[in-house]
C-alpha cells in the first residue's frame, strides 16, 4: 500500500493588498488578491521531499475556500503534487479556527491517510492551533514546529529548534507534523509542472459530503466573533529636522518627548 501524504493547505489574501473588513467583520477576500499561504509552500515542499524518499507515496493537498481557493491547489499541483480536494460551501463563510478543523479533520478521514502535513501557521490569521486541533479530532500523535522533518520505519522524526535549545521528537504513523519556514526554501514550479497541474485530478466537496451540518460551522457555529473593528488611522507626516547646528539637539528632545530615550 503507497504511503498517503494529506497536505492542509490555506487560500489567503495577499498580506501586500489593502486587506479590510467586510460589513459582517469577517475578512473581505473579493477585495484583494489571494494565493497559497507561503507557510504552507514549506509543508507542500516537505511532503514532496518524504514522498521523493518513500518506495510508494501520494501527495494529496487539501483545502476549503471559495472557489479562487483552487488557485492554492494549482500552486502545490504544479510544484508536484498529485492529486487536490476543494471543500466548498457556502455555509463555510465565517467559520473559525475549530469550524476549520472539524471541516479538515472530516476530509481527511474521508480520503485516508498515513501523515498529515501543515504548514506552522496561515499568514492571515497566523493563529498556529489549527494542526493542533486537527491532530486531536482525528485522534493522532502531532510533532509540531519542526525544522527538519523525515519518515523512517514507520516512524515521522524531526528537529524542533527553541530559544534555548533543539529537541528530536518522533511519533509513529498514523501522525501529524507541522513545519516551520526554517525547514527549506520550497521550489519554484518548473513550466513542466505547471503544464501538468492541469491534467491532476481536483475532487470537490461540500457539507453534505462530509456530514457535517451548517449550525456546526460558519458564523453560526463560531466560537469566537469580531464585535467591532476600527480602520486604523491614516500615517501622518513625520517630524522634518533641518539642522542648522542644533539638529543634534533637536533630534535629543525629539526622541525623549516620544519616550524613546
């Protein structure tokens, strides 16, 4: 039996657009350019790296999202993924983070599986918990923030770097690994591969298909809410010093009514 690799990936608005508010206060993703989280380019790259060493792999990328989320799948497809599932739903919007890992923890029993690969973070919310909470639902070991990951004899291993020091932690399949962006640089797609992406099979999937009911997940089953959001002020112009031989000085007084010394 090939070794099944599901990679959880995130659609996220491009953290370089004028990103604001919807009126619901839920992220308004038409008004901005989305694309494949670059947290999550480090855990398709890992998971393309394990299946490069295995005798028999498959490397699956899942996401839930409108439907630009199949840009993201493109993106990992044509890095070299083999196959993509969308969940789309119209009952999704506004779910949070333990709606997403229900939803996730849902599709990943449905495909099968032997590892799960997250990246550490989404560049949006960057709340970190999701491969935590998605371990849990499907009931798995996790071996989170790794800089370096590998599978061995059945066994996922891999090097988690803190402040102070590095630690190896391992755990045995079936398992959850997140990475972090110290784990390597992820390749560039190659225009063979984008070529390829085209032809690789995309299955989509809603609610129903995963049994879970709408009041379960969206703004409805949110655990959390936005209850006010205020734009943030507009960048006034800066203090112009012009120095005249007591710039020195001016810049002293300046830096000390600003706290700053």
């Amino acid at each position: 039996m090939s070794l099944r690799i599901v990679v959880a990936v995130k659609y996220v608005p491009d953290a370089t657009g004028d990103r604001h508010f919807d009126q619901d206060l839920t992220t308004d993703r038409d008004a901005v350019d989305g694309l494949l989280s670059e947290l999550d380019e480090y855990a398709v790259e890992q998971a393309l790296q394990i299946a490069e060493t295995a005798d028999d792999a498959e490397v699956t990328v899942l996401t839930m999202g409108p439907e630009e989320a199949q840009e993201a799948l493109r993106k990992a497809l044509s890095m070299g993924a083999d196959k993509a599932v969308h969940i789309e739903d119209e009952g999704l919007h506004g779910t949070d983070i333990m709606g997403t890992s229900l939803v996730l923890a849902k599709a990943i029993k449905h495909l099968g599986y032997d590892l799960v690969v997250c990246g550490m973070a989404s560049t949006d919310g960057t709340a970190g918990v999701v491969p935590a909470l998605l371990a849990e639902r499907l009931g798995v070991p996790q071996v989170t923030f790794l800089s370096e990951v590998a599978l061995e004899d059945g066994k996922v291993t891999g090097r988690r770097d803190g402040d102070a020091a590095s630690e190896w932690v391992e755990a045995t399949l079936p398992a959850l690994v997140s990475v972090t962006d110290q784990s390597g640089e992820a390749r560039y797609p190659s225009f063979k591969g984008i070529m390829a992406a085209k032809k690789k099979p995309t299955e989509s999937l809603d609610l129903s298909d995963l049994g879970i009911g709408e009041a379960e997940v969206g703004l409805l089953g949110a655990w959390t809410a936005v209850s006010e959001a205020t734009a943030r002020p507009a960048r006034a112009a800066g203090t112009v010093i012009k120095d005249e031989g007591e710039g020195g000085k001016q810049i002293a007084a300046f830096l000390a009514e600003q706290k700053l010394l």
